[in-house]
C-alpha cells in the first residue's frame, strides 16, 4: 500500500495542486460578469425605489443635493438622501443610503471618520453614556446589527451689538444610526471590518451597502429615535436584502 502511494504521489499531488487552480478560478469573478452586472442593477432599483413617505415622515419630491467631494469620493451605484419631516411634531431626520460597486470607496464615508472633518466630534465625557454604542433592530423579522454614534460640534456666535468683538459658543448635538451591509448577507459594526472586506476580490467586485440615519438636536429621546430607525430600516429591508444578496452561496 505505501508503495503504490509512493509511486502515484506526483500525479495525485499534480491533481490537487489542477483543482486547486480550478476551484480559485471558479471563485475568481469579473466585475463585468453578467451576475454582478445584473447584482449592481439590482441593487441600485431597490435602494431607489425606497418610499418618501414613511410612517409619519414625508420627504420633498426632490432628493438632497450631494456633496462634490462625496459623489467623488463614494462612485456610487446607488445614492438616496433624503430629509424627512414628521407631518405631527415638525421633527426632521436625514436619510442616507449608499452602495457602491468597490468597497474600497465606502472606507472614507464611515461616520467616525467623515464627520469630524465637518468639527463633529464623538462625544467623550466619562460621566454620559458611551459615545458610540452597538445596536439591534429588527426589520421583517430580521435582526440588523449596527451602530450608534453621538456627535458634539461646538457652533461660534457673535452677536456685536451686545458682546462687541466677543464670541460666544452654542453645543450642536448629532445622533447618527449607522449600518454596513455586506454582500455575503453579514453586517458590521467597524471600520476595521470594512477595511478587511474591501481588500478582498468580492469586496472590489459586489461592493457594499451603508445606511445612515441623522437626527440633529435633542428634541427626540434615545426610545424615540430607536422606534424611528426600525421603521425606516423594516421600509429599507427589501434593499437591505438585495445588497446581502451579491455573493452567490
């Protein structure tokens, strides 16, 4: 028996090493192949085709302007950004909804890293809750990790007819809901996830997916603003579930 493994050896190891290169040019996928074509179509209807009216928030007929330097910076496949007003109490929420075609792209729009280039900074004070805290939520039964971040931006004043030259400061307060959808159905809550995916093959072919909802001020407490981000991401689930859907498995 250890004489005919020692004789066949070299072909069996020249038949490993040819499926091997077999199976890597199997999982090797171009990003003009007609599934990933079809995949970023996909993708980009169903993000576009998110309602602008949910629950009680209604936004304008016309999407917000986008930054230069983010349509730049993002290349995206699909882009909503919406602001939605509460038709009852006059509350106001962005909505923002991204995917891109090369993962790479998304690294600069995670929101620790892109607010604090316009002087927002995570909250750090020993004595409040943490400044960016894990989260759930559940959207047609489907349980959606992500992340929640609490933002600080000092705001100067000058009012010259009572302070002459002085200035004074006002606290702006941002809450941001934020999730990363990856198309192998996963989520992530880091950058150092993000990173990880967008150097890979897939991440550069199939892209990923963000979402984020901003509430400006204090005017909602945490339950409230929890309750809000449910509904838009149960509304945003048939999105959600397409950009998860990229990588056959």
């Amino acid at each position: 028996m250890n004489r005919l493994i020692t004789t066949f050896w070299p072909a069996l190891a020249c038949l490993a090493l040819a499926g091997g290169l077999m199976a890597h040019k199997a999982s090797y996928v171009s990003p003009d192949d007609p599934h990933v074509l079809a995949y970023h179509d996909e993708v980009q209807q169903m993000i576009n085709r998110f309602p602008r009216t949910v629950g009680g928030w209604q936004a304008p007929d016309t999407d917000n302007p986008t930054d230069a330097g983010a349509e730049q910076l993002l290349k995206a496949n699909a882009m909503v950004s919406r602001t939605y007003t509460n038709t009852t109490t006059g509350a106001r929420l962005e909505f923002l909804f991204y995917h891109t075609k090369d993962a790479r792209h998304m690294r600069g729009h995670y929101p620790p890293i892109c607010y604090p280039g316009q002087g927002w900074k995570l909250r750090d004070n020993s004595h409040s809750p943490s400044r960016s805290t894990p989260r759930t939520w559940l959207a047609d039964r489907v349980t959606i990790r992500g992340m929640d971040y609490d933002f600080r931006r000092k705001q100067t004043l000058r009012n010259s007819a009572v302070l002459g030259s002085a200035q004074t400061f006002t606290l702006q307060r941002m809450h941001v809901s934020n999730v990363l959808i990856f198309p192998d159905g996963t989520f992530a809550t880091n950058n150092d996830e993000l990173t990880e995916f967008a150097e890979l093959h897939n991440g550069r072919v199939y892209g990923v997916g963000q979402i984020q909802i901003v509430f400006h001020g204090t005017r909602l407490d945490a339950d409230e603003r929890q309750s809000i981000v449910q509904d838009f991401l149960t509304e945003a689930y048939p999105a959600i579930a397409a950009v998860q859907a990229g990588i056959p498995r």
